[in-house]
C-alpha cells in the first residue's frame, strides 16, 4: 500500500464522484479507478460502494478511512516538523477541556510558550480528533480503546444531573439518582459515541426506561431544554455549557467520572511534552 492509495480514498469520500475526485487529485478518471481497484485488491475487501452514481465508503472503507487521514496528517505534521515550519499545537475535546481549569492552562501556556500556539479544537467523536490526525492531544472523559494512543487519569469530577428549567427537580440543590428515574420520568440522553451516562450508573430495577441518543453536546442541551429528555453528565460539562434552558444540579449518589489526557503514542507534534506537563501541573495546582 502506498500513500497515493490513502489519498485517493480520502479524496471520493470527500469529493464523493470519481469525476470530481479526480479532479482534486490532478489524474484522469480511469488513473482514479485503477488506484481505487489496486487499494481494494491489497485490502482484501470493497472499499467503495459503485451501486450509485455518488460513491460512498462502505464499512470497511469508512474504518479505513480514519486510520489513513491519521497517517497522513502524521505524514504532513513529520514534514513540517523537519521543515522547521511552526503550526500551533492542537488541544482536542469533545464537551469540556478541564472545568475551571482551562482558562488558567491557556493563559499559562500562551505566557510561557509564545513560540507555540494553542488551537483549542471540538470533535465530536471518540478520542476528540485524536485517531482522524485532528488533534496531537485531547481531554477525554471516556477512556479510548486505540492501542495507538496512550492516556492519563488526570482526576475525576462529580456527576451533575441535567434537567429542563421547569422540571418539579430543577429546584433542588441536589438530586439522587432514583429521583431522576421515578415516574413519570423524561428519557435519558445518551451520547454512544463519546458521553459518560449510561443506563447501568444505576442500580437494577432503577433505571431509565427508555433513552434518546444525539450526536453531539449541542443536540444534548437542546433536547434538554426543550423538555425532550435529561442527562447526566461530568461536573466540567456543567462549568462549559451554561444554557439558559437547562439547570444542573449535583447528583449525590453517582459514581465520579474520570478525566483523561490521552495523546498518540508517536508524537505528532514537538511541543507534545511540554504541553502534557503544564497539563499535569494545572490540576494538581
């Protein structure tokens, strides 16, 4: 496999026709084709679903997909980096960063390290950017199961329940987590792809009887405030997403959650370890 192969899957999944993929590749049609067959052949499965006119991956084409943008962008991070071309180190997240933290870190870290910006980057999946080449680190509240990365417990955070402004509980300075289950009960908003809740935080016999999944933190507050659901979620969630719809409240019988630095085992960007330390020294003051 070669590295043209990977970057003309990246771009039909991009462009998502051979004609206009080929294009941004400056190579004919049937050059385009016969690099996708070669791709295939040596993977051993279909990569590309030809049934449309618009091309889409297939499964197997979609995983990957994200392993080969990591290894390019890796590609692109090594050749910027032996050019001496600066880029700013990039922090993934997906709901939060550290709480509180996280303005004091960035300060710091803008005074001390003037050399190297920080792009602080939201992606909504997994490892926060970190397995599509998008971040060089992330904080994640859900440990990554990819043998290419390494992670940290950093500390853990208290549970906050979510509830609608005029919910009977959202008056309460704090809630139990049968509370949020007895009927007549919302359903709970779960994020499968990277949240924290989870039907089985609660005993059996206790818990929610029906959930509702979104894709992001956005679609989690929205469905929230508008009465559609509650959630449960870390206490550095809370200190990021103020809505004016949606009140949080302490749940005094959750189980915490863990806070993580997580970061590929081959650094992709030089500044990697000198961030991983002003990280460490933030959360333990």
């Amino acid at each position: 496999m070669e590295l043209r192969h990977l970057r003309a899957l990246d771009a039909v999944a991009e462009a998502g026709t051979i004609t206009a993929a080929a294009a941004r590749l400056h190579m004919t049609q049937p050059a385009l084709s016969r690099t996708l067959a070669q791709l295939e052949a040596r993977v051993g499965v279909r990569l590309v679903d030809r049934s449309s006119r618009h091309l889409a991956l297939t499964g197997a084409g979609t995983t990957l997909l994200g392993h080969g943008r990591a290894i390019l962008s890796h590609l692109e991070a090594a050749l910027a980096d032996t050019r001496d071309v600066s880029r700013p180190l990039r922090l993934g997240y997906t709901c939060a960063v550290l709480g509180q933290q996280t303005v004091p870190l960035l300060r710091s870290w803008r005074r001390t390290h003037p050399a190297t910006p920080l792009d602080v980057v939201r992606r909504d999946n997994a490892t926060a950017g970190l397995a599509t080449g998008d971040a060089d680190v992330a904080v994640l509240r859900t440990l990554p199961d990819d043998p290419r990365l390494r992670s940290e417990a950093l500390y853990t955070e208290d549970r906050v329940a979510a509830l609608p402004d005029d919910h009977p509980l959202a008056g309460r300075d704090r809630v139990r987590l049968a509370e949020l289950t007895a009927a007549p009960a919302l359903p709970l908003a779960v994020w499968p792809e990277a949240g924290t809740a989870s039907p089985e935080l609660w005993p059996p016999g206790e818990r929610p009887a029906r959930t509702v999944e979104v894709g992001n933190v956005d679609e989690w507050l929205n469905l929230i405030a508008t009465g559609g659901a509650f959630g449960l979620a870390a206490a550095g969630t809370a200190e990021s997403h103020a809505h004016p719809g949606v009140r949080f409240l302490p749940v005094s019988d959750a189980p915490p959650a863990t806070v993580y630095v997580s970061y590929p085992r081959h650094a992709t960007h030089p500044g990697t370890a000198a961030f991983l330390t002003a990280v460490r020294e933030a959360v333990t003051g």
